[in-house]
C-alpha cells in the first residue's frame, strides 16, 4: 500500500488528517478524513466517457451516515440504514453545489461522489467536513476539477468568531453558515443567523475563506505527492463551427429582439423555440436529424447570450424591469376558512398557497438519526408540482430540490416563531406552489409569515425573502446585480443569492455561484441591493396584515398549559399510565407532560372549554397541596362512630370529627352525613409528622348567638412512661 498522509492544524490545535491509499482503492479517487473519533471515507468515480446527446454534467453526490459509527442500531423494521434522510440530502446537495461549477463546461461524463460517516464522536458535526473528503477524492483522482475547494461552517459565539464548532459550542450561535470556496473565490454559502447585519454576515464569510484557504493548500500538497496533478484527457464535444456561425447569424438578432419584447413566461418560451425551428427549417432535410442535438447546443448559448448581452448592456430586464426593480405583488389571508391559518402571497408568475396548523406536543416531528436525536416543534414542508409550470407529467415523492427549499424557508422563519414555554402548540407551515416563475422559496417565506400572523401565532417579527441574480462578463468586468430574479434569469445567470430577514436583520441565506467564484465587493452589493428589495416587499406584505391576530380563529382546538412540581408527575400519570389515561378518556382531551427540571409542563389540548376544565380541575385536584383554613368541597368516604373521613382532593383525606359537624350535640354521624355524600369542610389542621388533615364543617356555619368557643389545648407528645429498673432475666437451666 501507497498511504500518503496531510495533516491540518485549526486554530484551535485541533488536526485534521486526510489519508489516501489504504480504502476503496478501485475507485478513481478515495480519501479518508479524520478529525478526532469522526471519520469520513470520500470515494469518487467517473464514467470513461460521457454518453450520447449529453450536454451537461452529470454529478451525483451522495452522503450517508452510519448508524454503527456511533455505535447504535437503525431503527425500523429491517433494522439496516434505508433511504437518506432529509438531513443526509442537505449535505449532499451543500457538497453537489460547491463542487458542480468547477468541473470543465465541455466536460460530461457521468461522476459519481460518496462520502460516508464511517465513524463518529458526539461532538464533532461531520457534515462540516464532508466537502473537504470530497475535493480531497478528486483531487488525488485524475478527473478534470478546477478545485480544490473546501467547505467549512462558520459560527458566532458570544460574539466570537469559530470555524467548525461542536454540538455543544453551536447551541449558544448567533450566527450559523456553512461556507464553500476555491483559494480565490467564494462558490457557495448557506445558513442562518438571528437578525444580523449584512456586514457581520460578510465578516463571518470572510473569517470563514482564511481557514478554507489552508486546507486547499493540504489538498495541493496531497495532490503533488500522489502524483495526480496531471488529469485525464478527454474529448465529449462534437463541434461544426461552420454550422455554429450560421446559428449565430440568424438567431442572434431574433433572440435578443424577443428577450426585450417583455412576454410573460409561456409566450416568451414559445417564441424562443418559434426561432429555433424556424432555423432548423433552413437545413436540408436529410442533415436535421444528424445536426439537431449540435443545433440545439448552439442556440441555447446565443439565447443565453442574448439575453445577458440585454442585461448587460442596457439594463433591460425579459419582462421589462430595471435591475432593482421587484415584480407586482398581492397577498390575501384567511384565504382557507377550515385551516387554522392561511395565507396566499404572489410575485410577478410566482405564487405560493401556505398553510398553518396547530397541534400537540404528540404532534412534533421525532428525529431519530446517527448523532441527532431530539424533537422540533416547529416545521416547514414545501411542495413544488409539476402543473405550478405547466408542465404535462405525474406527481412523484418529494424530491432532493423540494427538501431543500423548505429548509431554507424553514431556517428563515425559526427564529421568529415562539417554541417552548412562550407558545405550546406544535407548528406545522405546509407551501404549496401554485405558480412558478423563480424565487418560489422566497415566496414560501413570505406566505409564511403571512399565515403565522393570520392563524394568530405570535412571531417576533414577519420576516421577507428575496432571490438576488448575477450577470457578468468576464472579458469586460461588466455585471450587473439583479433583484428578485425570473426563472430563466436564475437558469442563465450566474448566482442564485437568496436573502431572508425581518427589517432589523438577516435570519437565512443561501447562495449559488454558477461561475468560478465571486468577488466580495460583488457579494456586499447583492446583500445592500437585497436589503433595499426585502424592505419593499415587506411594506406590501403588511398592507395585508402588520401584526398576529389578537387570538386563534375558533376551530383552533385550545391549549391549556400549566407548571406542577417534578414530585407531582408521577402521581398524574399514575401507574402504567392509569390516571392520565383515565382523565383524558372521561373529559375527551389530550393530556401531555414533559419534565424540565424541577417541574413538570402539562399541556390540556381539547376541543371545547368544558371538557378541558374538567381535565384542569382533575389535574389540580391531584397536585394541588392543601392548605390549612381554606375551604374545600369533598366527598364523604367512609364513616366511623367519632366521624367521617371525607375526600377534599383527589387522594387526600381528611378527619371531620363528630364534634365538629354542627354546633348542637350530634348523637351519630349517620344523622348529619352518609358515605357519598358531598359537603364544604374547612380545613384546621395538618399534623406536622403524620400529615393527618382535620376538618370542620362547624367552622363555615354561623354560631348560635353568645356561643364561646372552647379553647382548644395544643396536642403534645405524651412522655414515655418509666419502665422501672430492668434487671435482666436469669437463663433457663
């Protein structure tokens, strides 16, 4: 075996090891990357050469954590890992977008990336080194890259900066991103923050690129030892300049004339494609077949051209708009009479329907996965269907693009909506869109916080998204920043930068560069250009609504939440069980408890007020400490000849002395009470030792005129009685 071995120092004396030439050594490239216990194996493998007709590059990254790295069994049936979980597709899709613009334009042969959780430690977060593993395979392969890259999260604790922090450390964060770059350039940027300024966002970035910079050295220097600086040659393009000059010739024009007609999405692509066929028909007829896939090639570059040259040039936009200038938007609550909250909110062709329900604790998502194992109260789920684009074509599962577009609404939305103590619902926001022409998770965001409001849960603050767009010409230095972009502004441009935050700051971000990398005075444009947008298109949204409602709409099932000492719990459960499932039987509630502490949290969630008052007081009844001179109205349970013991709360009995039942002479209890019936006693006493409880039902009764109470002596201990002087026994003989 050839083990060659680079270590990286981090700031803080952490090492990091990458390790080639030990496992998977039949793939192209394979990299071991070891931080502490946590290891990550990265394998790449790439096609010989690309297939047919294909004019893209076909990546696949895959990232998966094993359940034996931390040493625990996979849940389930089958008890063996299934499919990738919403958290293993973020990671991988963070790694794909980092990596997919630094491949080679006419390069297009299938490469496939894996990186594997191989083991684990529970501090260290693994996805903050899965892009490292990654560019670390390719760069000991021989596939043509333009990296390395690397990624690392970046995070703000008690105003200090740190690159890749523990579970722990990440708690108190006020600032959370995972930051990819080349040595040069950023390339991708994704994350969330509680209300920060663009310039401490841009400073988090920039402290972020310095530690990239050391590990894409490491990456150099592992490449140079193994020998694979060189890559591999490849030829996937079929060229005709002859025919490429001729599309450009008469499509060009064409293109640039319908890109500044300012047609609405369908009729645009239409004429687009009008143009194409219309030049298809000027070839001979027996060469169609054999040219249409370069045709199509060709024309897509002058379209695309076209379109950018407009931009670039005279700050015209496809549907008209100048560069800062945000599409129309509506927005209408109350929408869904039978939701607990709804919400429609429209940009320009872009439309999302969202909504809001409220549920119980029972109702939180579980998440069970390798190193995380917790509940959230909160989530997002986002819904992207074929008709919102007028596309013909069936409806499948949720895909890898919807999952991550929730979560980037869902970051920017978590830290305005109230979670523990402050609301004790459970909150699910369902988007979905109905129409689609670009920024729909913006959209998602924006609905959102509508439906919140409308259903009456109390955010900190509505928050507005925005998705900004670049074009720029390397030759010239010309760019233009362009605000709340089309979907073929998205497709044809260069960044795709989405921005979130209320009016005081940022909460999420995600950025994607298309090009090979992004200066920063670029970057600190798109944000103050953001912040503008954002502004404006908050000021429409609370012309709708400005503020939570003052209280749920009325099929919004109710919670009542109270606090009891930690003792108490078990009592309310009872065994097995028994008691809590008994209360919520008869009164027809749901009943949840979880114990923070030195207190239990009981949340009541029923339909109607009486049945969950009658679940309160039964609750009460159990944890409830009685206290001497206050009134309680019991049941009698048993009688006795000097009284009767009567139940003042559930489990707690008291005496009621025969003499204490009514001022006149009472002969027998019999004559004054029966077993089951129900009576207001007060209590006197409660004895310090035994705990035994007196009661009086005398004392809530007027006394006869120029009655004298009799002083009641204070009970002490009597003295043992002397026992004399106990000589021992004599033993039997």
């Amino acid at each position: 075996m050839n083990i060659v071995k680079k270590t990286i120092t981090m700031g803080d004396g952490r090492v990091i090891e990458i390790e080639t030439g030990k496992l998977a050594k039949q793939a192209d490239g394979s990299v071991v990357v070891k931080v502490g216990d946590t290891m990550l194996l990265a394998t790449v493998c790439c096609a010989k050469d690309a297939k047919e007709d294909v004019d893209f590059m076909p990546l696949s990254v895959e990232y998966k954590e094993k359940y034996a790295a931390a040493g625990r069994y996979p849940g389930g049936f089958l008890k063996r890992e299934g499919r990738a979980s919403d958290s293993e597709i973020l990671v991988a899709r963070l790694v794909d977008r980092a990596l997919r613009p630094l491949f080679p334009e006419d390069f297009h042969a299938e490469v496939f990336v894996n990186v594997i959780l191989i083991s684990a430690d529970k501090q260290t977060m693994p996805d903050a080194y899965a892009g490292l593993a990654a560019s670390a395979a390719l760069a000991v392969s021989d596939i043509p890259f333009g990296g390395p890259i690397s990624e690392v999260r970046v995070a703000r604790v008690n105003g200090k900066l740190m690159i890749n922090p523990t579970f722990e450390e990440l708690k108190g964060a006020d600032i959370d991103m995972m930051v990819a770059a080349s040595m040069d350039n950023i390339m991708m940027v994704e994350g969330e923050m509680n209300e920060v300024s663009e310039k401490e966002m841009l400073d988090a970035i920039k402290f972020a690129h310095e530690e990239i910079k050391i590990q894409c050295r490491a990456q150099m220097e592992l490449m140079e030892e193994v020998g694979k600086v060189q890559k591999r040659e490849y030829c996937h393009e079929e060229n005709d300049e002859e025919l490429r000059a001729q599309v450009r010739e008469f499509c060009y024009d064409k293109c640039y004339a319908v890109a500044k007609s300012g047609l609405a999405k369908h009729e645009r692509e239409d004429a687009f494609a009008a143009i194409k066929e219309e030049f298809i028909e000027t070839i001979p007829e027996e060469e169609r077949e054999e040219k249409a896939f370069m045709i199509g090639r060709y024309y897509g570059a002058i379209e695309k051209e076209a379109m950018r040259r407009m931009i670039i040039d005279e700050g015209v936009r496809l549907d008209g708009r100048t560069t800062t200038q945000i599409r129309p938007i509506w927005c209408e609550v109350n929408y869904l009479p039978g939701a607990h909250g709804s919400a429609i909110f429209t940009r320009g062709e872009t439309q999302s329907l969202s909504t809001v329900t409220l549920g119980t604790k029972m109702d939180m998502k579980e998440m069970d996965e390798v190193l995380v194992q917790e509940t959230q109260q909160f989530v997002l789920h986002y819904n992207f269907p074929p008709f919102s684009t007028g596309e013909a074509k069936p409806q499948r599962g949720v895909g890898r693009r919807e999952i991550g577009h929730g979560n980037l609404a869902w970051r920017a939305l978590k830290p305005v909506v109230p979670i523990g103590e402050e609301n004790p619902y459970a909150v699910r926001v369902v988007s979905d869109i109905l129409e689609s022409n670009g920024s729909s998770s913006m959209a998602t965001v924006c609905a959102g916080t509508l439906a919140l409001m409308d259903c009456g849960v109390k955010i900190k603050k509505p928050v507005s998204g925005i998705a900004m767009g670049l074009i720029s010409d390397e030759k010239t230095g010309q760019f233009a920043v362009l605000s709340d972009i089309l979907g073929d502004e998205d497709h044809l441009g260069d960044m795709d930068f989405k921005v979130t935050g209320t009016k005081d700051g940022i909460t999420a971000t995600q950025m994607d560069i298309k090009v090979d990398g992004l200066p920063y005075e670029v970057l600190e444009r798109a944000l103050n250009q953001a912040k503008e947008g954002r502004a404006h298109i908050m000021g429409e949204m609370m012309k709708t609504i400005s503020e939570p409602r003052e209280d749920y709409k009325p099929n919004v099932p109710r919670i009542i939440q109270i606090t009891i000492p930690a003792e108490f719990i078990g009592a309310v459960i009872g065994t097995g069980g028994k008691v809590i499932q008994e209360i919520q039987k008869t009164t027809g509630t749901t009943i949840t408890i979880t114990e923070a502490g030195d207190k239990g949290l009981i949340d009541i969630f029923g339909e109607n007020k009486e049945s969950m008052d009658a679940a309160l007081a039964r609750i009460k009844g159990i944890t409830t400490v009685p206290e001497v001179g206050e009134t309680y109205h019991g049941k009698v349970v048993s009688i006795l000849e000097f009284g009767a013991f009567v139940e003042i709360l559930p489990g707690k009995e008291g005496l009621l002395h025969i003499s204490e039942l009514d001022y006149k002479k009472v002969e027998k209890v019999e004559d004054v009470l029966n077993i089951g019936d129900e009576v207001d006693v007060k209590l006197l006493e409660i004895d310090s030792k035994s705990g035994k409880m007196r009661l009086s039902r005398r004392a809530l009764m007027p006394a006869p005129e120029g009655w004298v109470e009799r002083e009641r002596k204070p009970r002490t201990d009597r003295p043992e009685k002397p026992r004399g002087d106990r000589r021992p026994r004599p033993e039997k003989k």
